[in-house]
C-alpha cells in the first residue's frame, strides 16, 4: 500500500481520483483545498487530514517526509487549477514523493525543462494524465494508423467537442486565460495529446477563432490535416444531440469515417494509476508536444483561411 497526497480535492475531476487511488488498494493521508465542500472525502479516506491553506498543507507534508516515515508520502495528486500546477509538482518533488497531475503539467513550456532538472535533483518523477492514451477504443485506432504509414498519404482529420457550460464558468478559474490557459487549452488539451498521439508532431498552426467560450484552428500534423473547433457555448451543439436532450457533443472523423469513443471513459484514471505504479506511466516529455501546441495556438494571431477551417466556420 503507497500513501497519496492530494491538491484541489474540492474541484470537479478530484473524485477520480480518490477513486483511482481507492481501486489500486492505496491510502489517502492528506488532502488541500481552499473551498472546504470536501465531505466526498468520507466515501473514500474518511482519515484523511484535511487543510484549506496550502502553506499548512506543505508544513504538514514536510513534518510527515522528516518524522513519520510511517506514514511518508509517495505520491501527490495534483487536480488544483492549471496556473497552480508546476508550484505543486515542485512541493511534490521537494518532500520526496512522485507527482500526478492532471493537464496541462504546466501552462508555458519552460517549465518543464526546470521539473525536468528538479527530477533528476530528487530522484522523483512527473507523471500526466493523458487518459485517452489507455482507452481501448483508440490505442485500436493508432494501431490501425500505424499500420496505414507506408501508405505516405495525410490523414484529413476534423475534430468537434462542444461542452456545454453555463454562466459559472466565465466566473470561475476556468474562464480566466491567466489561470486555466483559455478553452483551447482547458478543454483541448486532451484532444490535442491524443491528435499528435496519433498522427505526430505540428507541422503548422492556424488560428481562425478565438473568444472566451470558444476556439477553431487548422494543425498540419506529420501525417494529418487536422480542423478543429472547440466550445462551452450550448448554442454550438448539433441538431441530432439536442434532440437527444445531450449537453457534450463529441466527434472525430478520419478520412470521413467518424471514430467512436464514446464510452470507457468510466475507469481510465484508474488504469493511468496502475500504469504510474509499475513505471510506465506518462512522463514530461510525452506531455511536451501537446503543452507546446496549446501554447502556441494562445499566441496565434487570429486569420482566415477558407479552404483550411472547420465545417462549424463556414
């Protein structure tokens, strides 16, 4: 049994987490967050010892790394607001325990090569949480495409996530690009992990939209032409998913075929858990080129290439 730490316990994607951690037959000793609506924490670790100020929670770790070796951290969990994540991998590291962190590891790519340095210092390691990486669904999707290579032909990729948010969310952390990195960054950086996953490295960028509640841009991947549009905004959703009284719509299609991953979403931080603890989980440098992506497509200037964009933009 390995003993968690977790930051932003209160947040949205936190129960996953403490799931995870229950389902590997682990133990949760400490948990942070400023909002104390933490009473999930009853239905997973009801020991846990819980702080609403960072600066106690670090005390407490570093007590916990110098007196109870007993109860010494393995892992810290970081699920806290993008903005907060490199300073909590960095208290991760600095009371010798390996860091798990929900995506983006970091909002600048600079950051990595300064963890990276922090790693070999400690000895310690900075996991991702790229879950579509162990969907079932799509790692059968990249072996098809692996297989499709020699055939020295792009793909043509159109991607479409449409997640409806209501007014909380411009209000919160997640609506303010200094904090969450923006939409394309917050909700895309799933989609571009598993894009590059899939076809290889950016090649070129195109913005041709950019709002609060809403992006769509052109990637040339090594070996796809990918148009993407990304959106909190309800109005967004297709006919077909507001018959289906649905507020996600979610759809990739290659070469006109529409991928369909819809379900198996229900275990995937789990199986993340698992392949962390045997050594192969995600480390920084498989989570750079979706990192350098996001970033890039903040600082893109906005343009318009008709031939190049998203069916929704034109």
């Amino acid at each position: 049994m390995k003993n968690f730490a977790i930051t932003g316990v209160a947040g949205y994607i936190a129960p996953r987490h403490l799931q995870a951690i229950k389902d590997t037959g682990n133990n949760l000793v400490a948990a942070m967050d400023p909002h104390d609506s933490v009473g999930i924490l009853d239905r997973y670790f009801p020991g846990t010892s819980y702080f609403t100020e960072f600066e106690r929670f670090d005390r407490h770790l570093e007590l916990i790394r110098r007196t109870k070796s007993y109860e010494k951290v393995d892992y810290l969990s970081i699920c806290s607001p993008n903005n907060l994540h490199d300073a909590h991998i960095r208290l991760a590291l600095r009371v010798g325990a390996d860091a798990i962190c929900e995506k983006p590891l970091v909002l600048n790519p600079w950051n990595l090569d300064q963890l990276q340095e922090l790693e070999k210092e400690t000895d310690k390691k900075v996991y991702s949480v790229l879950q579509l990486r162990v969907h079932p669904a799509l790692i059968a999707v990249k072996e098809q495409i692996e297989k499709r290579k020699s055939e020295n032909k792009k793909h043509e990729v159109i991607l479409t996530y449409i997640t409806s948010r209501g007014p909380w969310y411009q209000y919160s952390w997640k609506g303010r690009e200094d904090i969450s990195g923006g939409v394309a960054t917050n909700i895309g950086i799933h989609f571009f992990d598993l894009l590059l996953w899939l076809f290889g490295k950016v090649e070129t960028n195109h913005l041709f939209l950019r709002e609060f509640n809403k992006a769509s841009g052109f990637m040339e991947l090594k070996n796809a032409n990918v148009r993407w549009y990304l959106s909190i905004d309800s109005k967004d959703l297709p006919k077909e998913a507001i018959e289906k009284n649905k507020s996600t719509h979610r759809s990739i299609t290659i070469d006109g075929t529409e991928l369909e991953f819809t379900e198996g979403f229900t275990d995937l931080h789990t199986r993340i858990y698992e392949e962390m603890m045997t050594g192969k989980g995600f480390g920084i440098e498989t989570a750079r080129p979706s990192i350098e992506a996001a970033y890039n497509i903040r600082h893109l200037p906005v343009t318009k290439i008709n031939e190049l964009m998203h069916p929704f933009m034109i």
